[in-house]
C-alpha cells in the first residue's frame, strides 16, 4: 500500500518543515499532494524513456513494451487523481492505495516476464494487451468511486490474460483482506449493539395475539400479509419495518402506556386510518406520513418499556407517564429520570441477598436501613401520582431528593451486604491493626443507618466507600496476571521494576487498611493510586502481548487495507513506552506526576491501540492470502469502495507521512500522530479522548526515534520500484 522509502532522494520533510506553523489544538497530516507531485517527475522520465525505445525495439517485442509503457501511464494518472483529490479523504486514500498496487503488480510482473524471455506473446496475450493499452486511453471516463475499483479489476483481469490465464479467472482470486471479526467496527456501532428485527412470521403471530379494535387488528394482518409475499422485492424490507413499528406502536396501545382511555381510541383511530391508507399504493406517501406522527409516541413507550416496571406499577403509573409526555421538557423528562432511577433500584433491591449477614453486628443495622428503605420506597410511588394532579405540590426537585435518599439506602444496604467479602480481602495483606477493624465496621454502619443526616454519618458513609474501593482495588490488582509474562519483552515498559512495584502496592494496601482500623479515614488518593497502578499493569500485559503478536506479523501486509510494518509499529508507540517507563518509576518513588502523565497519554493512545490490536488478530488469517504476483493481483481486483477496515486503510495512509515529519522534527512528528489519533477516535466514536493530552505525549519525550525502511507489500520489490514518497 502507501510504502516509504526515507534513503530516497526526495524527501517530504522539506515540504513539512515549509509548512505554515499549525495550531495545536487542530493538528493535521503533513500534505500528501508535494510528495505526490514529487514522484509524477521521475515516473514521467521513465515513461518517455520507455516510448524513445519504441523506435529500435524489436517489432516482436512492442507489445510487452507498450504494455509496460501502459501500467505506468496508469499508475500516472492515478498519482495525479490523488493529488488533485481533498485532503486525507476516502478518495485521496484509495487513489493512494491504487497507484502502489499497481506499481507492486508491474514489478511482478515485469519480473515474471523476464524468466519467460524468448517467447513470443500468444494471440489471447496480445489480446490482453490491447485492451490494457485501450484501457488507457479512457481513463479520464472514470468519475465516480465504483468506476476505480471497476477499474482496476478490469487491469487485473487482463494482466492475467497477458500471464495466459483466462481473464475470467479474476473472479476466483481471493479477496485480500480477511473477514472481519463480530466485535469489529466494520461489524458494529460502537453506540449500541443492533438488535435482530423480528421475523415477518413473528411480528404476524403478535398481530393476531392484539387486544385492540377489530378495524385496527385487521389492517395489521393486511399489513403482515404484504410483508410476508411482497409484489416488489424492493417493497420488502419497507412493509418489514412499517409492520414491526405498527406492532410496537398497537402493543403499547394495548397496555394503556401513558395514554387515557380517550387517546387510546382516538390513537388507534388514526392508526388504522394510517394504515389503510399505507396498503394503497397511490396514497402510501400519505399513509407513511400520518405513521410518522406516531414515532414519537412510539419512541415514548419504548423508552418506558425499557424501564422494565413491573405490570402493576406500570398500569398505575399511567397517568403519570401522560402527564410526562404532555410536558416533557424539561418537567416530563425530569419525572420520567426519577421513575427510571427507582426501577433499578427496585431491582437491585429485589436482588439482594435475604440470609442475614455472617457479622453478627452489622445485622442491627442492616435491618434499620431495610426499613428505611422500604418506607421510602412505599412514599415514592403515591408521590409520583401527585405529579398529574393539576393541584400538586410535588415537584421534579423534591422526586429527585426522595431518588437520592433511595440511591444512598440501597448503596448502604450493598455495601454492608458485602463487607465479609471485603474485609476477608483486606486481612490477607495482614494490616498490624486488624483486630480493630470490625470494631470500626460496626460503629460506622450503626451511625450510617441513623434516620438523621449529620456530619457523623457523613463521614461514616465515607469511611464504608473507602474501605469498599480499598478492597476492591486490591482484589483487581491481585487478579492482574503480570508475572508471567516473558522478562526479556516487559523490562523495557517497566525499566526492569515489577517486583518493587507489587510490593509497593502491596505494601499501601496494608498501611491504608491499618490506619482505617485505627479510626483514621481511608485516603481516596492512595486508593486513586492503586486503581492507576492496576490500569498500568493491564497496559503492560497489553504491550508485552502486542510485542508477541508483531512476531510474525509480515503476512498482515499482504492484506489490501494494510501496510504498516511491525516497525513502525514500535517507532509509534515509543512516547507510550516511554511514558509508561516513567509511570512505573514514578510509583515505586512516590512520584505521582509520571502517572498522571501516563494516564493521558494511555488515553490519548487508545484509538491507534484499538485499531493495531483488531488487526494484528488477523494475523492468521492474513498469512493464508498469497503473496507474490498472485497477490498483487488478487489485490487489484480487491473492492475498496464501501467496505470495511476504513480505519486500517486510514492508518496506512497516514503513517508514512507521520514518518516524514518525525524525521524532521520530533514536535512536528507528535503533532502528526496527534492529528492520526484525532481523526481514528472520530471514525471509531472515542468520546474521551482528548486533544489536550497531545502535551502529557510531549512531555513524555520527543527524543527521535529510529524510523524503519518500509518493505513491499507482496515480497521483495524490484530495485527501481520507489512509493509515492520516494
């Protein structure tokens, strides 16, 4: 793909450092377009060369001559087409990709033909000939993205026919990428998984199961009717969908979801007239938009089915939720966010365990929450009624106080639920003041299940969180499997220190808990500090596993939308191994800034992590695709258009860039991975990442690293082949 050659003549970073100083807080790519207008100069000399030939070439040998001379004006204009598209686009990118599977194809096959010397081109090879060189001479027909693809297909299959094979033969070359995994990006939105649709059967067997009016389950059954034998197959997945909506919209008529027994009439109304209108090719426009006036309503009752009421409560609450719909916002929206929030307690509540607590003096307090909470729950729903009252006093504040209150009993009941567990936890560490501990236990619980608010049992409370976020910060970075991992791989993350790391953490757990069994209070820093130790270790596991993978990973560049090689992996990640060197210097020497520094610049990493880890796990599959000319063949006739991997694609675009501009100026290089970051944390939906870690990447050190040559894509190329920043 986009390969780089840095011991070539022209260099892009002269381009780079000509660039007009840009703003940090938007960093960009270094232009692509001089390195392209860079290469067009040599290749032109080479063709015309290439066409002063024609006058004492051999009349038997022209065909191959203009043949070669054709791959080149190909590749030619598919330089200039990149340059001239915008920046950093799917077009540029592709164009990009195109021009060096074209030049890797002419390579191999310039060198096939060169073992094949003294024979004569049969009349199909000719043949095949003549329509590449036909080819050429349309090139500027070619508008639309599909139309690249296309052609470049119709090169591989007639370079095929030049090698004699059959040009058909081009449907069997394997597509040269591998099949994407269930959890990729190219399979899912990051948002949300998306649910199966219900079958047309199944959404037909809800329809005559309707408790609504006879005219309305009818047009429904018309509906699933068309849905299950469409006139037009480009009907289908429209009835589809028009039927699975009506059925949520009927179904949530059914059970009187936040609507008055006079909407529910007058709404089933205007669905079956919807409807009918719908089953009518010359008024379906009509019938659709009258069914968008029930979205909403639909979007209403889905939201409130998702809270997952009990039947009871929902059929009571109906008032209420028709209130909230009528005001949603913000009054509604309020109401409707209580409601939700007591779900899930409720729930949580439902879930708890009911044998009583193996400490004995934790069970006094325990049952006194239970109570508490239990009346609060019982004075929550009649309050939530007073809501719709057009006299009510009760408002969205006060139902967001009695949520609260709610939030913090059922905190406190979890809490106390699972001290056992906790303190089994913690007495493994041995703290010298552990007799103590239960002691301290029992009187915070007893003080945090009084009824009054006070600042005793706020600092109660607290000491229960902490205690809590102790263990359980111990527990995970027990369970964080470091010791396993190969020493000659992790000792240059760690500067050679996971031993006095984990003695180190284990040491603070054992202080803190000492000093909360003596009546101190539990730091939240040190608890801050262990949780960004375990964060640390899993990046270290994930590093060290990284490095294994990279082992091998050659075969990943035979993959279409790939081409950066484990070195420039490496040269990537340095300022990440850099800043994690220091973060686990910093911890064993109570330093805490090199860790906060690191927990930027993890964060910052993420989008490029995501992206190297989904591919390196195609490693396998990558090594079955064939190399050689066969692959660069099977690669040009490989789709790009509206297929997935665009972040992989995008990577490779962008690195030999990043690669210019890190050998000029290791500030410029940052600001360059900067803008690779910025662009795969968009594409990929990162929300948290954030563009002013770019200075926790600089402070990290901007030292030049090595900056590896790039090899070809399908084998060794041949010594004249130069990439597009050659």
């Amino acid at each position: 793909m986009i390969l780089l050659g840095v011991a070539a003549g022209i260099s892009l970073s002269a381009a780079v450092r000509a660039q007009p100083a840009r703003s940090r807080t938007a960093p960009q790519l270094p232009p692509i377009k001089p390195a392209l207008m860079d290469r067009l100069a040599p290749l032109e000399r080479e063709i015309a060369a290439m066409m002063l030939k024609r006058t004492y070439t051999p009349a038997a040998e022209v065909p191959t001559l203009e043949m070669q001379i054709d791959l080149r004006v190909l590749q030619r204009w598919l330089l200039t087409r990149a340059a001239e598209a915008a920046a950093e686009s799917p077009q540029q990118i592709h164009l990009c990709i195109r021009a060096d599977q074209v030049r890797d194809a002419t390579a191999h096959l310039e060198a096939a033909l060169a073992q094949m010397q003294g024979n004569s081109p049969a009349r199909p090879q000719l043949e095949a000939m003549e329509k590449l060189h036909n080819l050429t001479f349309s090139l500027e027909e070619q508008k639309g993205a599909g139309d690249l693809d296309a052609l470049c297909r119709v090169t591989a299959a007639q370079l095929l026919g030049v090698l004699g094979s059959n040009p058909e033969d081009v449907r069997s070359l394997p597509a040269m990428r591998p099949v994407p995994r269930r959890d990729s990006p190219a399979r899912r939105e990051r948002t949300a998984e998306a649910q199966e649709p219900a079958t047309v059967a199944a959404l037909a067997e809800h329809v005559r199961r309707l408790n609504v009016s006879v005219l309305l389950r009818q047009q429904l059954a018309a509906l699933a009717d068309a849905a299950a034998s469409p006139a037009d197959a480009k009907d289908a997945a429209t009835l589809r969908r028009t039927l699975q909506e009506c059925v949520e919209v009927a179904r949530a008529l059914q059970a009187n979801t936040a609507v008055t027994p006079e909407d529910r009439v007058r709404m089933e109304q205007e669905l079956t007239e919807a409807l009918v209108l719908f089953l009518d090719p010359r008024m379906r426009a009509a019938g659709q938009a009258r069914l968008k006036t029930l979205h909403e309503y639909r979007r209403f009752a889905a939201e409130i089915g998702a809270m997952k009421l009990p039947d009871a409560m929902a059929r009571e609450l109906g008032p209420v939720f028709a209130w909230a719909q009528q005001n949603m916002e913000p009054a509604g929206r309020r109401v409707l966010e209580a409601i939700q929030q007591y779900a899930q307690f409720h729930l949580r509540w439902e879930g708890r365990p009911r044998q009583a607590s193996t400490i004995q003096n934790l069970r006094q307090p325990i049952l006194e929450l239970e109570k508490q909470f239990v009346e609060q729950s019982n004075a929550f729903v009649p309050a939530l009624k007073q809501v719709a009252s057009p006299t009510s006093t009760v408002g969205p504040a006060e139902l967001r106080n009695r949520v609260e209150e709610l939030r913090r009993l059922i905190d406190l009941l979890e809490r106390l639920d699972r001290m056992p567990q906790t303190l089994d936890v913690l007495s493994a560490f041995k703290p010298r003041a552990w007799a103590l501990m239960e002691r301290r236990v029992t009187s915070a619980a007893v003080l945090a299940a009084s009824p009054s608010s006070s600042p005793a049992r706020a600092d109660a409370e607290k000491f229960l969180l902490e205690l809590e976020r102790l263990a359980q910060a111990a527990q995970e970075l027990g369970q964080v499997a470091v010791k396993d991992l190969p020493a000659a791989l992790a000792a240059p993350y760690t500067g050679d220190q996971l031993s006095a790391v984990e003695s180190k953490w284990r040491a603070m757990v054992a202080e803190a808990a000492d000093a909360g069994a003596r009546g101190n209070a539990i730091d939240p820093a040190v608890v801050a500090r262990l949780a960004g130790v375990r964060q640390l270790l899993m990046a270290l596991r994930r590093a060290v596993e990284l490095e294994t993978s990279l082992h091998g990973a050659q075969s990943l560049t035979r993959w279409v939308d790939w081409s950066v090689t484990a070195e420039d992996l490496r040269a990537l990640l340095a300022p990440h191994r850099r800043a994690m060197v220091a973060a686990f210097t910093g911890f064993v020497a109570d330093s805490p800034v090199a860790m906060v520094r690191w927990t930027r610049v993890d964060r910052w990493y993420r989008p490029l992590w995501e992206v190297v880890t989904e591919a390196l796990s195609y490693r396998d599959q990558c090594a079955a695709l064939p190399g050689g000319l066969k692959g660069a063949l099977a690669a040009l006739a490989t789709p790009l258009e509206d297929h997935a991997f665009t972040e992989q694609r995008y990577l490779s675009f962008a690195v030999p860039l990043w690669k210019q501009a890190a050998a000029g100026e290791p500030g410029v290089g940052i600001e360059a991975l900067a803008a690779i970051n910025r662009h795969l944390a968009r594409s990929l939906r990162l929300e948290d990442w954030k563009e002013e870690d770019t200075a926790a990447v600089r402070e990290a050190g901007t030292a030049p690293v090595a900056l590896p040559p790039t090899a070809g894509r399908n084998g060794p190329a041949a010594p004249t082949t130069r990439s597009i920043f050659d």
